[in-house]
C-alpha cells in the first residue's frame, strides 16, 4: 500500500484549492483501502464540534454538518487522540446515529486523529457497509495517511486557505516569528522588486574579459551604496549594529572571494552564475555551523549575492517612492532594503524569510522597526490591504475589525510611553528599589565600537566574540592584526572591563581554510578542544589580546565549551606562558582575569572544584539550555521543547549561583536570558549581579530592575522553584509584570 499512499499524497499536494485537494483524497482513499466511505472532519476548537469538509459515500442534507467533542465516535476519537478500529460500530458504547449524515448503512468503522505537532486538527474516518474488522496494514495506511495530511492541512492554515471560525475579522491568519518586537497599523505594501539568487539559471559566457569588467562595475557600485546605507544611519543606529556593512565591504575587498568569483569566470560561466554559486557556497559553509550567531550569517552572505546581483542589472541604485507610511512586505529583509526606505515611511516589516537574529533584524530592532518574519501568507490576499504587525506574537492581521484595531492602538500607545520611560534611565546605574546595584554589560559582535548613548549606559564588555575575524579571512590573522582589532574594542570601554572569549572553532564553525568534517559537530572538536591541539594559535590570540591591552588593562580572558578540569589546567599554563612572553617584551600589561564559560553541564558538577583555579565564570544560557534539553532550537520539529524557563533550566541556574556565592566566585550571564525581562528579573531574584546582553535590550532591563526590589524577585524564585512546568513559571511573572505596570515589555500579542 505504501505506492498507493505516496499517490495520494503527491495527487494531493499538488492542488492548490485545499477543499478539492480533501475531495479528491476521500476518493482515493475508498478506492487504495477497498471501503465505501471516508470522511474529513475539521476540529473548531472556537466552537468545540468537528465539521464535515470531504466525503465520499455519506448522502446529507443541508449546507453544514458538524458533530460537538463530546459525540459519537467520531468525537471520541478527537478526545482520545487515538485511533479507533470497530467491526460493528452500533455496539460501542459511544456510538451516535445521526440522521443527518444518512450513514445508518455503514456498519465498520476506522477513525484515526490528524495531527499537528501535539494540535489535533480534526479527524480521518473510513466505513463499509458490510461489519469489518479492518487489519494491521489498513490501520497503519489510514494513520500515516493521516499524518501526511496533517502537514498540508497545517499548511493551508497558515496561509488562511481554510479557516473554521465564524469571525474571520479577528482570526490570526499569517503568524510567523517575531523578529523585532512593537506593533503597527497600516496598509502592506508587497515589494517585489529585488533580484533573488535562486533565480538565476546556468549559463556561460563567451567574453570572460566582458563579464570580469560588468562584476568589477557592479562590486564598485555596491561598495559605494553599503558607504552611503551606513553613513545615512551612522548617527542614529549603534555602530556595532551597523557593523553588517562594514562585514560586506570587507567581503567585496576580500582577494579569496574576488579570486573565487574570477574563477568561476575563466571557467566559463557568466557573471551573475558565478555570483550564485560562490556565495551560495560560502552562504552553506556558514550554514552548517551550530552557533546560531555565526549560522545566521549565511543570510548576511545570501544578502550580499543578491546586492551584487541587484547592481549586475541595475547601474544605480533604486529609489523607493512611498508617498505614506506602509508596512514593507519583501520576500527577504535585508539590510540594504531597511536603510533604503525612509524610516519615516516604514511602519513595519514583514518577511517571507529570514531568521530573528539575521543582522537584517538586528537592524530592524535597532531601528524600532516592528519585523516579522517567516510568514508564509498568500500576496494576493495582503498586498494594499490593511492590517496590523504584532512583533510580539509573530501575528500579522489582514483587514481587522475596528475593535481589534482600537485594541492595538491603545497597546501602541502604551508602548511608546515605555519606551520613552526606559530611555530615560539608560544613563543611570541599575539600582533595585531596595539599593542592589546590578551590573549591565553589552554582548558585543562585529564591530569594536559602540554609540556614545549606550556606552554611557552600560558597566562593560561582558562577551565579545573574537572568532569572527578567524572566519572571514582566507587564512590565520596575524598577531599584529589580530592586536589592533583586540585593542580597538578595549580602547572603546576605558576602565570597565571588557571580556573577550578565545577562539569558538571547530567542527561546528569550520574556516574555509580549515575544512573540518564530523557527524556530530554539536558534540565534537570544537572551542577549547581546538583552541588546545592547536598551542601555536592559541598562543598567537593570547598574546595579541594581552598586548591589546597594554596601558589600558581592562582585559578579562574567557574560555568557551570546557567539559573538564584538565582542559582548564592546559589552557591556563598557556595563559601563562603568553603573559610572561609578552610582559618579557616590557609592555605595560597585568595578568589579565580568566573565565570560562560554563555551558557543558558537567561543569555545573565541577564548579567547586574549579573555583581557586579562576577568577569568574560566565554562563552561556543558549548552549546550556539546549544540552540540558538535549534539542536545536532551530530545529522546528522539537523547537516546542526549548524552553529558557524549564524548570530545569532554572534549577541549574540557582544551583550555578549557589556555589559561586559559597566560593566568592564572580559570575555573569551572557545567554539571552540575560536580556530577557523575565530571565533578568529571576536570575536577580537567584542573586546574579552582571547581566550582559545585546544593545536593544539594556535600556528595557535597566528600567525594570530599577523598578523592582530583589527582596520581591526572590519570593519569585522560590515560587518558580517548585513548579514543575515553563509555562506556569512564565503565567506567574506575567501577573508579577501585570501587578506592577510591565506588562508591556513582555507582551505576547493576541493569541
């Protein structure tokens, strides 16, 4: 039966009318399982009852058929969600005639649920007229049939092709996920006007010099435009998050990309193929890495192609012509485009693709732009219509009642008001109400410098990626280059301390130089396992970050992904080793402070073993949680079952705390629970004091640990303690938020 179930499917997937796509499934289905019946009932959970949408067999009268949760076998079914198998249905005890449906000539019965991902969307039912117990094969057939339909059924959902709810004026019919948080009101506007990568086809060339001269136009042409995008928003946006073109400037000027384009060329192909394929190759080399950081560059380097391609067929730039404010709808927010339309002319953003840590949304966050993204949604039924973004939830309203559009202007107002209020405190210390002084430090990426209004808000560096550089680059950087890169960031943040982490290489973010290839790469040779079979550039990195800081001495050394004593033990005699190599070089430096991150949990169980051997730990909250849970967050199959409030999650939390506070070993929190308004306010409550997080979020948390006392926080966490589920621990800080005027830094939008 399995060819007669991939015919189905394939016959079903390609019709893009979803109610003739269930009709022609109910007909085959009775033809491939030899039965008179099957039937297709879509579950209303509005209304609680399953509504007949396909059949082939059952004779009714009237428009609508719909059957409630509670009757019949087909309801428990839906109750159960399991299947259900009867020879002689009239004989179970939950059996219903309904007189409607004229099946009183139906004896058999095989009813399976249709589910998506733990949602029941309705039920699969097939009957014979003649008693009949149908057999494994056929029950497995029908179950799996229905699995496979649950995913296009979820599909047309999501692009609101079916909807069972009587009030499609309040119906959420595109969700996606929230890139940039705020809401927005207006019309969509649909832009379809940038070239895309995988569109362009094979084809070769029969001037290679022609088309080397039409790349070397069009590489001018974007250079000039990524130093006119940055100088038109350098005086409004932080420079660490304008750093995205500094990344492509460097990239277009890069001799091994420039060298890799040209190849393409000689070889013969033409130039906007050449384009495709190498930056498409660079794009997976990103791709594959385990870092969601450094992974979601690929789409920085997709961005880039398409720039490239963009000023291939364009000899200037293009000019949006918006006479009001609309909310963009692009297939893929770039960068380019966000600095390109007149911020006072953008109201929101909603992407077809992308990821919320694209620096396209790390833009768009900075910039106040409410972002959506990974919306599937059909144009046709959005473009020139009005609508409301909500960068809570990840909803985007097509056409909303007035009620619902009143709603969301009171909640914007609401929101300006505290955006307004935070800004406000962003120069003053983060101080509790009952005089806790918390420490708030900058998670810092691309770029060494940052915008006078931040670094003037902030306590320090608390993480700064120094793998960047090693990644970009066609071979190893210099010790000099890697000091003048180092010595810029310390030079940024005179007399606060600023931690910058080793090396996070390795299996999972391998270099074009070094091509490492593993099965596991979660789980292998990455970090300080290659920091240390490598001595000699580990050595290089240490001693240009400790010559960095010569006269400054605000340099903290952080070690990531250890799992063990002995691998702390090795790389803090090569600390050593390049201190003394250096201060024999009479620079005016100290032995700078040593960390490690503790993001493996065998750590949590060597804490105190470990605490005379360092001066701090920072814990890296993504990585912990995600082997905790043992689940990739960017695997949308489990994705559910991250949950940065796991109880779990919050245990080793209090229990990292617990022996730092008893061994006087400073700690800091770098992972995005840091600059999370719940997160921060729980790990205050547990005792933390450094909290270190992206720009956008300093200003939000600042407000709201100077508006809390931590004598509250912690009956908060002693009550979060000892709940089992997340998501009770997040019902209870949202009534805390509630209770105190916050709610609006953690609203979840309409669900």
């Amino acid at each position: 039966m399995l060819s007669q179930l991939r015919s189905i499917v394939e016959q079903v997937s390609k019709i893009d009318n979803i109610q003739q796509a269930l009709q022609v499934l109910v007909k085959e289905t009775c033809q491939a399982m030899s039965t008179e019946c099957c039937t297709i009932y879509l579950a209303n959970e509005e209304k609680q009852r399953l509504e007949l949408m396909a059949t082939q067999g059952l004779k009714f009268r009237g428009n609508k058929i719909h059957i409630s949760y509670s009757e019949g076998l087909v309801g428990l079914v839906k109750r159960s969600a399991e299947p259900l198998n009867l020879a002689e249905a009239s004989t179970h005890p939950n059996f219903k005639y309904f007189k409607q449906l004229g099946e009183e000539i139906y004896h058999s019965f095989l009813g399976t649920p249709i589910i998506y991902r733990k949602q029941i969307l309705g039920v699969l039912v097939v009957q014979q007229r003649e008693p009949r117990q149908f057999n494994e094969i056929e029950e497995s057939f029908i179950v799996t049939l229905a699995a496979q339909l649950a995913v296009i059924m979820a599909s047309a959902q999501t692009q609101g092709l079916w909807k069972t709810s009587k009030r499609p004026k309040r119906q959420i019919l595109f969700t996606g996920i929230p890139a940039s948080s705020g809401v927005a009101i207006g019309e969509y506007w649909w832009d379809n006007s940038q070239p895309e990568l995988g569109d362009v086809l094979p084809a070769s060339c029969v001037n290679p010099a022609y088309e080397q001269e039409w790349l070397s136009r069009a590489i001018d042409s974007a250079l000039a435009d990524f130093r006119k995008l940055r100088k038109k928003l350098d005086s409004d946006i932080n420079k660490d998050t304008l750093a995205i073109f500094d990344l492509f400037t460097h990239l277009l000027n890069d001799p091994m990309l420039r060298n890799d384009l040209k190849t393409r060329i000689l070889a013969g192909d033409r130039a906007d193929w050449a384009v495709r394929q190498v930056v498409e190759e660079y794009s997976e080399r990103f791709a594959s890495m385990s870092d969601t950081y450094l992974r979601e560059r690929a789409q920085d380097l997709k961005e880039l192609g398409q720039r490239l391609l963009f000023f291939l067929y364009n000899s200037e730039n293009e000019q949006y012509e918006i006479s009001s404010p609309v909310i963009l709808v692009v297939r893929e927010l770039t960068a380019s485009i966000l600095a390109s339309v007149p911020k006072d002319k953008l109201l929101a953003v909603v992407s077809l693709e992308g990821a919320p840590n694209s620096h396209a949304a790390i833009l768009s966050r900075a910039m106040g732009i409410p972002t959506v993204m990974g919306v599937t949604l059909n144009l046709d039924k959005i473009s020139g219509k009005r609508g409301i973004v909500d960068g809570y939830s990840g909803a985007v309203y097509v056409e909303p009642d007035r009620a619902l559009i009143y709603e969301y202007q009171a909640l914007a107002r609401e929101e300006r008001e505290l955006a307004e209020m935070a800004d406000r405190v962003l120069p003053e210390p983060a101080v509790t109400l009952d005089n806790h002084r918390i420490q708030v430090l900058l998670n810092a990426g691309l770029s060494a410098d940052t915008s006078l209004a931040v670094d003037q808000g902030v306590d320090g560096v608390g993480l700064y990626r120094t793998e960047i550089s090693f990644l970009l680059q066609q071979s190893f950087p210099s010790e000099e280059e890697q000091v003048q890169r180092y010595r810029k960031v310390l030079q940024s943040y005179p007399g606060k301390n600023v931690v910058m982490r080793t090396l996070d290489i390795g299996g999972d973010k391998p270099l074009p130089y070094l091509p490492i290839e593993e099965d596991n790469p979660f789980l292998g040779w990455r970090g300080i396992r290659f920091s240390l079979d490598h001595p000699d550039i580990f050595l290089i990195q240490l001693r240009a970050m400790i010559r960095a800081s010569n006269g400054i001495k605000n340099l903290s050394i952080l070690l990531p992904m250890l799992s063990g004593i002995s691998e702390l033990d090795d790389a803090i005699q090569l600390i050593e080793q390049a201190y003394q190599e250096v201060k024999a070089l009479d620079y005016d430096v100290d032995m700078p402070k040593v960390g490690i991150m503790v993001e493996v949990p065998s750590m949590l169980y060597l804490l105190s073993l470990i605490a005379h051997r360092i001066d701090f730990i920072s814990v890296g909250t993504n990585d912990l949680t995600q082997y905790l849970l043992a689940v990739d967050r960017n695997n949308s199959r489990v994705s559910d079952v991250y949950e940065s409030l796991h109880p779990s999650v919050l245990q080793a939390m209090k229990h990292i705390i617990d022996v730092c506070e008893a061994k006087g070993l400073d700690v800091c929190v770098c992972g995005e629970l840091a600059g999370d308004p719940i997160g921060a306010l729980l790990l205050v409550g547990m005792g933390y004091q450094k909290l270190s997080m992206n720009t956008s979020n300093v200003a939000k948390i600042k407000y709201l640990l100077r508006n809390s006392s931590v004598k509250d926080l912690k009956k908060l966490v002693d009550e979060a303690l000892l709940k089992s589920y997340g998501h009770d621990i997040y019902s209870m800080m949202s009534e805390y938020f509630e209770e105190n005027n916050f709610a609006g830094f953690i609203r979840a939008g309409k669900k």
